[in-house]
C-alpha cells in the first residue's frame, strides 16, 4: 500500500506541475472570459465544464493512447507541433483583433448563447486555447516516459487522478472568470486577456519553431 501511494505521489508530482505549467488555467480564464462576453452565467459555467470535461478526455487519451495514434497515422511530434502551433498562433491573434464592442450579442437570447458554446466548446476553447498541441506533446511525453516499466492499471489510475485535478481546476477558475473579472475590474481584465492573447500567441510561434527546429535537426546532411 505504502508503494503504490509513493508511486502515485511521484506520478502526481511530475505530471500535474507539467501540465499545469503548459495549459496556465489562471491566464486561460481571462482568455476564455474576453471569448465569452456577453454570454449569461448559466451558459457560461455550462460552457466551462464542456470545456473542462473535453479537456480531461483530451488528457487522458493523449497519454494513454496518443503515441499509438500519432504512429498509426505516420505523424510525427514535430509535425504537431508545428499544425498546432499555427492553430494556436492564427486563434490568439484573433483574440488581439477583436472588437471590444460587443453589442451584436445579446446576452438575454439564451438560445442564442447556447449554440454559441456549442459550438465553441470544442474548438478553439479546448483545443487549442486550454489543451493545444502543446499540452498533447507533454501528455504523450509523460505517457511514453511512464508506461515502459510500470503496471497497466497502476498507470491508468496515476493518468485519472492527475487530469482529473486539473480538469477540475480548469473548471474552477473558468466558472469563477467573472468574479476574478470583477476583483481586477473592467480595465484590468482588458489588460489581462490581451496579455493572456498575446502569450498565447508567443506559445504559438514557440510551439511552431520547435516544431520547424526538429524538422530542420531531422533533415539528412549534405
């Protein structure tokens, strides 16, 4: 008993600061907060928790299964990251872009808002915003640096427990954006998301040069 809970502890002590590091839940709240404007507080904390329960799912099969894809489907890591780092680049650069008016949402058209975060849920809320390519590159890292020697189900429940924390963390601050908006005010949050934007946007354009740097490394010399 005293094994399995160290071993647990030390699985729970790499991977939880390392993805916690890589998805940043604080600064992807004011992101996901300025992506949602307008939107009611129902929907809004309905919207957190797709995108908390994607981004667990998400997790989870990337260290589980995520290694197994990517060579089922010939792609390699560089690869990636260099198609998400675009993503992630082309969807913060959206977030600088954008209008501070928001008068062609109305917030009290809760149907509306519905399909809204239906269909933001997914993409770009959870992927690439919170659980980007990134994130996925340092799931599957910790899933092949874990699995070689270690029991199946020992593993699985090590895998459950850490997305599990942070999927629950990425709930919390992203259903609490709006008070945390309101500590900081109207101005403050404005500053925060456009900052939270423009990391998010450097992320990119790292993610993508990593990505083009192992590319490069791989190429056969002349």
């Amino acid at each position: 008993m005293n094994s399995f809970v160290t071993e647990v502890a030390a699985f729970l002590l790499l991977a939880f600061p390392a993805l916690f590091s890589i998805i940043n839940p604080l600064g992807g709240a004011f992101i996901f907060l300025a992506a949602t404007r307008g939107m009611s507080p129902a929907v809004r904390n309905r919207l957190a928790r797709k995108v908390a329960t994607y981004s667990f799912f998400l997790l989870v099969g990337s260290m589980l299964a995520g290694a197994f894809v990517l060579r089922f489907f010939g792609i390699s890591v560089p690869v990636l990251r260099v198609a998400g780092g675009i993503v992630i680049a082309l969807s913060a650069w959206k977030m600088l872009d954008a209008s501070e008016d928001t008068g062609e949402r109305d917030a009290a058209v809760e149907e509306a808002n519905k399909r809204d975060a239906d269909h933001m849920a997914f993409y770009p809320l959870t992927m690439p915003v919170t659980t980007g390519p990134g994130t996925i590159s340092v799931a599957i890292a910790l899933g092949i640096g874990e699995t070689a020697d270690r029991d199946p189900v020992m593993f699985g429940v090590e895998v459950l427990l850490a997305t599990g924390l942070i999927s629950l963390l990425i709930y919390a601050l992203y259903r609490s954006s709006s008070q945390m908006s309101r500590a900081v005010g109207t101005t403050g949050t404005t500053i925060i998301a456009r900052l939270s934007s423009f990391l998010l946007f450097c992320i990119g354009i790292q993610v993508l040069w990593s990505g083009v740097a192992e590319l490069i490394a791989s190429l056969p010399a002349r």
